[in-house]
C-alpha cells in the first residue's frame, strides 16, 4: 500500500478567472515543478488551463 507522507494536498486555480475549483494531491518525491492539467471551470463554463497552488 501506498504511504501516505510522500503525498502532498494542492489546490488547481483557473488561469482565466482565478477560482479554485479543485483540490488534489501529488507525490513530493517524483513530482517536479508545478502540477497543471485542463480541467473544467464552472464560472467560466468551459476547460481551461488550471495551475497547481498551495492549498
């Protein structure tokens, strides 16, 4: 099973309008930079580019 330490709680904020829409999480050790995936924004009501920030 999975530890859960190297895990790290972050926040996905919309590029366009600046929501937090999500909140995921990511491995400290193999992750490098900054997390940011397409998603869905529901204020701006279409997928936009979403950047990962602390949570």
């Amino acid at each position: 099973m999975a530890k859960k330490e190297n895990r790290e709680g972050v926040a996905l904020q919309c590029t366009v309008c600046k929501n937090i829409n999500y909140l995921t999480s990511k491995n400290k050790k193999t992750a490098e930079g900054k997390l940011e995936l397409n998603k869905f924004c529901s204020k701006c009501n279409k997928t936009t580019l979403h950047k990962e920030r602390k949570a």
